[in-house]
C-alpha cells in the first residue's frame, strides 16, 4: 500500500507556481491578486480561509482578505463582490462557503465572472468541464486528478466510484473522472447498496463529511482510495470520511488526512489563481 503525500506533492507545485507569480510580477509590474471574502464566525471557514492567506504569501500571490460580520446583508456582500469584480488588482475572486443562511450564495456567486471565478463554481466553467474544454476546474478534485497524476494512475477504463454529489466535489469529481475515461458512478445519500457500489470501484473518491463513513467492508482490494473529508472523530481528533486504519489494509494506494487531499485544494487555488491572472 502506498500513502499518497498530498503535503509533499502541493509543496512541490507551490515552488512551480512561486516561479510562474514572479514572472507575472516581472513582465506586468504588478501583483497577481486574491481577494478572498468570508461572512462571520464558522470556526473551520476561518482556518481555512487563514491557510489560504498564508498559501498566497508563500507563492508570492497578494491577497486582499475580507472578513464581514455574520449579519452582512446581500445587498452589502454583493456590493463587495462588485468592486472587486471591477478592480484591475484583483484577479480571482472566492467567497467562501458555506455562506451564513441568510444570504443567497447562488445569487452572490453569480456576480463572480468566469474569468475571475478561480473556484471553478460558476455555470460557464461548470459548462467548459462538462463538456471537457479547457476551464477553471473546482480546487479540490482538480487537486485529486493531480494526486492520481503524480502516482500513475490512469482513470482509463477504470470503475471510479464517487460517494457525494455536492457542486464543490462530488459533481465536478465525476466529470473529471468521465473526461479522463473512466467508468464513473455517484452515489448520495439514496443510493440502494452503497456496499455493493463502492465494493466495486477500482478508484473509489469520498467527499460527504462523515467521520470515518467508509470501511473496509466497502473497498475492494487493491482500489485507489481518496478521501476528501476533514471530520472529527469521537475524541475531537481530525479525521476524514475513510476509516483509514482498516481501508489501508485493502488499499492499494490512500490519501491520508490530513496531509492528503487537503494541501491540494489550496494550491490549486493558486494555480487557478495564476491561470486567471494569465488569462487577464
Ligand atoms: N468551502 C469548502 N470548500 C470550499 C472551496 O473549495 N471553495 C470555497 N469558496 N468554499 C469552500
């Protein structure tokens, strides 16, 4: 069984991409530019949000970082995203969810153009994905076709089974999967024989945000298995949707968590970051 090192694979494109936003700054005198909004207090949006701040520093992108109240209204978040939107610093654009319930994430996003929507959400780039043209791919399964990438592993003619259906995963997952010839199935939260399903995937993507959701009784031996949760187990420890100690057994290859998918995503934020920038 191999572990998949997320951590050591983001640190090593983050170095390519710290060339590529020097370059920027050297042939347009300016900056490549994030501006990164979260609305109130959720204690995990904020850690991410800091770690997205932190990753741009890193890699040389500059991050405008918005942090408003959690009784913003619509009218005030949209404003926000407008004069960021016209704002010739500011390249991509991420508001980050989920948003508190009061506000209509679908109609801030909206006000996000293609162009700078480097979270891959907006219908135009989930149109160019489902039809397999070039885009801006949503971070996190960007970041796992990346990690099956660098391991050698071609999705061609494989069963690759994924269990959630959210916009931000589990729907972009499967069309990247189905764009790089795989044999894709989703499962949710209906789904009839979920054992059976999973049990007979050779690549087997969990995104549903349930600690530990998936054991070894679901996985077929020898699968690829890639786990895209950040739960919390009994004790309050960080853990993903995979049972990772008995899974590992079956594995031929797995993600752990963290240090797996989670590095990913944040670095394909600034790789697409970049790319809109590029892109202008
Ligand atoms: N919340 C959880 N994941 C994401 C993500 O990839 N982007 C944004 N904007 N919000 C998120």
């Amino acid at each position: 069984m191999t572990v998949i090192d997320g951590k050591m694979l983001a640190a090593e494109i983050r170095e390519e991409l710290r060339v590529k936003a020097a370059a920027f700054r050297k042939e347009r005198g300016t900056d490549i530019g994030l501006a990164v909004i979260l609305v109130g207090e959720d204690p995990a949006s904020q850690v991410y949000v800091r770690n997205k701040i932190k990753a741009c520093e890193e890699v040389g992108i500059k991050s405008f970082s918005y942090h408003l109240p959690a009784e913003t209204t619509q009218e005030q978040l949209e404003s926000l995203i407008d004069e960021l939107v016209a704002d010739k610093n500011v390249h991509g654009i991420l508001v980050q969810l989920p948003l508190p319930k009061h506000l209509d994430e679908k109609s801030a996003l909206k006000r996000i153009p293609a162009k700078k929507d480097v979270d891959g959400f907006c219908a135009e780039n989930v149109g160019n994905l489902a039809m397999n043209r070039e885009t801006i791919v949503a971070c996190t399964p960007f970041g796992v076709m990346k990690m099956l990438e660098k391991y050698n592993i071609d999705p061609s003619g494989k069963a690759a089974v994924v269990l959630g259906r959210s916009n931000i995963v589990g729907k972009p997952m499967a069309m990247l999967l189905l764009n790089a010839n795989a044999t894709v199935t989703v499962c949710h939260s209906k789904t009839k024989n979920l054992k059976e399903v999973c049990s007979s995937a050779d690549i087997l993507v969990v995104a549903i945000g349930r600690a530990k959701f998936v054991k070894a009784d679901m996985v077929k031996e020898g699968a690829v298995v890639i786990d895209v949760g950040m739960d919390r187990d009994e004790n309050g420890k960080l853990c993903g949707d995979v049972d990772y100690e008995s899974v590992k057994e079956k594995a031929s290859y797995i993600t752990p968590v963290p240090g797996g998918v989670g590095p990913m995503t944040i670095t394909m934020l600034l790789y697409n970051t970049i790319l809109a920038a590029t892109r202008g």
